[in-house]
C-alpha cells in the first residue's frame, strides 16, 4: 500500500491509525508537508504502479479532480468528501470495506421517485424511477400517531395533499385518506400516500436498484418518538431484505451517531457537510 500522510490532518491520524492496528504492509509512506496536490497526488500513483484500490489518501476533493480512468465507485471520507477507493469512512473514523455496485456511468438517484413528471413519494413516481433503471431511489419516512411507517418529505402534509396538519400527529388511515396526486396535476388525482411496506414491496422486486432512506422524524422535534421511528424503519428494511443495498441518512445528528452506536457497520450512514448544519446535541466531530 501507498499511503501519503499529511500530519495537521486528524482524518489522516485517524486512517494511519486504523491501518497500523491491522498490520498494514507500506511499500512507500510519504510525509506531505501540506496537503498533497492533485499534480502530487497522480505522480505518485505512477510511481506506486498500484492499482487505485491499493493507493489510500483522504484528500476527496483532489482525488475528484483527477481523471483516473480506474476510479473507483464514491463513498465518503472522514470529512464527508467524495473518495473513490473501496474503504468507507465513518466520524469516528472506522473504515469498512463496502463497495456500491452502481450500474451507470455516472451515479444515478431517482430524489422522491421520478419527482419531475409525477407526484413525488408516491407509488406512480416510485413505478416510473424504476423504469428508467436508477442506481438509486430515495425517499422520506415518517412514523405516524399510531406507528405506521408512511412515505412523504415535509413534516406537514400540507404542501402535497389536500390536507393539513403534522405527520406525527395523525393516524395513518387520516392520511391514507388524502389525496397526494393532485397538486401535481389532474391525472394523479387520487394517488395516495404510500405505506413504507408499499414502496418496500416494489423495492424487493428491483435488486438491482440501492436505496438512500432519509428519517425525517428528528430527535429535537419529536424525542424518543424519532428513536422508535429510526428503529421500525431499520427492522422492515431487515424484513423485507434491504439493509445491505441500502444507506440511511438524516439531517439529524444525534440520530446518525444514536444509529451508529446501536448498529454499527451493519447500517450504512449517509451525513452531511459542514457538520454544523445537523442540529444540537451531538457528540462527535471530525474536524
């Protein structure tokens, strides 16, 4: 391995580190003075004559500057920056091995289903991104009065059906009864807000296709009702087969570090940058 160490960098501390505790064999370790370039950064790959996979530096930005015709798919650094090589990073400053089979050329997502021609977070918009053959669909869960797992972004049913009023303090049938097409236009008039065993269920059908599921009941709004919420949607992504195709992520952070605490490596964890912009109350950082 050809590792390139920039000292003044905590991520590279924290790398250096993991690498170390599991007996990394160096066939060059070069001591940066400042953080390499990416002129720096492609002499020493030459050099190395390793394959990408074997060559380790935390600087994502420059990595992204490079056209490497060998890169590999994007995870995230310790500073939440894109880096193609196969080992992710979390806060805490973990590295696991994980390997995201995107399909396309470039990384595709389907944000809310096919949001731009259909209602989004509904099963017409979710039906349609699959047609078009997406690496990815994300979408937004939210635990309702009675504990049902429903699929909508905004906290208030408001500005996507013909309703009103908190997600979290309606029941499930009261939201089954809106209308979720309409706004969008006349044709989907009708279309209700999906279940989360509904979209699961389309889900299972397509393995090709990743999830990026976003948990939109925060811990600062709603307190341990947010944790159960995290919880049950974690379980039916284990029941309907999910987890390992699937990240979760959530603009909460104190629900990131509580998730990555009570499951660890087992649920991937999609998180912000700058740090600061995910709430109070959180525990680590990793600048």
């Amino acid at each position: 391995m050809l590792f390139i160490e920039y000292p003044k960098c905590s991520t590279c501390q924290k790398a250096k580190r993991w690498l170390d505790s599991r007996g990394a064999v160096y066939l060059d370790r070069h001591i940066a003075e400042q953080n390499p370039t990416a002129e720096e950064l492609r002499l020493w790959q030459r050099k190395s004559g390793l394959p990408l996979r074997k060559f380790f530096n935390t600087s994502g930005l420059l990595y992204r500057s490079m056209n490497l015709k060998d890169r590999l798919p994007s995870t995230f650094c310790g500073r939440m920056n894109p880096v193609p090589t196969d080992l992710f990073i979390y806060p805490e400053g973990d590295f696991y091995m994980t390997k995201l089979p995107y399909r396309n050329t470039v990384a595709v997502a389907g944000h809310r289903g096919n949001a731009k021609y259909f209602p989004e977070n509904t099963m017409a918009g979710f039906r349609s991104a699959v047609s078009l053959k997406p690496d990815m669909i994300e979408m937004d869960v939210h635990m309702t009065k009675d504990r049902r797992l429903v699929v909508m972004h905004d906290h208030n049913v408001k500005r996507t059906t013909n309703g009103e009023g908190l997600i979290r303090d309606m029941t499930f049938d009261e939201i089954r009864a809106l209308d979720a097409g309409s706004w969008k236009g006349a044709e989907f008039a009708g279309e209700k807000v999906p279940s989360l065993e509904e979209f699961f269920g389309l889900m299972a059908e397509h393995p090709d296709i990743m999830l990026n599921v976003e948990l939109k009941d925060y811990p600062a709004m709603s307190g341990a009702f947010a944790y159960e919420s995290a919880e049950r949607t974690i379980a039916m992504m284990d029941e309907f087969g999910l987890t390992d195709r699937s990240v979760v992520n959530s603009w909460s952070g104190e629900l990131n570090e509580w998730i990555a605490e009570k499951y660890g490596e087992r649920v991937r964890i999609h998180a912000y940058h700058p740090q600061e912009l995910m709430g109070a109350n959180q525990k680590r950082f990793v600048y």
